[in-house]
C-alpha cells in the first residue's frame, strides 16, 4: 500500500514540465520586463513550403541582465501581469550590440574618473 502511495506522489513532488522557448530580446525598455520574438517556422498544410512566422512573448526579467538583441531561453509560468505569463529562465547567447554597448559604457566611466 505504501509503495504504490510513494508512486503517486513522486510525479507531484517533481513538479508539471513548463514550456520553454528560445528567442531574440526586441525589446528591454520596461522595468524587469523583456520582450522576446520567437520565430516559428512550420510547413504549409497544403502547399509544403516552409512558413515563418514571429511571435512575442513578454518575459520576466528580474536583474535586467538581459540585452538588447540576446538570444535567451523562456519558460512559461504563472500569470505575473496583464501580458506577462513568461520567465527569463538563462541568456544563451549575448549580442554582440551588447558588448559594444557595455565596453562604451567602462569607457564613459574610465573617462568620468
């Protein structure tokens, strides 16, 4: 009787699998919010060509770590606000617009000093 108490509840205890989606930051000029466009590409039902399609989901992102133009991974979670049902889960791969930006800024500071 335990033992198939135990199975039961392993699965709860593990947690339900979020989707996640990988994406290209657009935009980050709200406070703790990135906008991610993540781009679909399926084959046409009847004509079998490949379609692309972009979708943006807007993500939570609690450091502002992410940057303008970032390819970041997305997990789905509870509804933070009005648009906002997304996290920003890790930054896969950083802009190169984003370095450029942080190596202006250093100099902007080595300057003011």
């Amino acid at each position: 009787m335990t033992a198939t108490l135990d199975s039961v509840q392993a699965p709860a205890a593990v947690g339900a699998r979020r989707n996640e989606k990988v994406g290209q930051v657009v935009s980050t000029k709200m406070q703790k919010t990135i906008v991610v466009e993540v781009e679909m590409r399926k084959a046409h039902p009847k004509y079998k060509r490949i379609v692309r399609s972009t979708k943006k989901f807007y993500a939570h992102d609690e450091q502002s770590s992410a940057r303008l133009g970032d390819v970041v991974r997305i997990r789905e979670t509870r509804p933070l606000s009005k648009l906002k049902r997304w996290s920003l889960e890790e930054i896969v791969r950083r802009s190169s617009l984003a370095q450029i930006e942080d190596a202006a800024i250093r100099t902007e500071i080595e300057t003011a000093n």
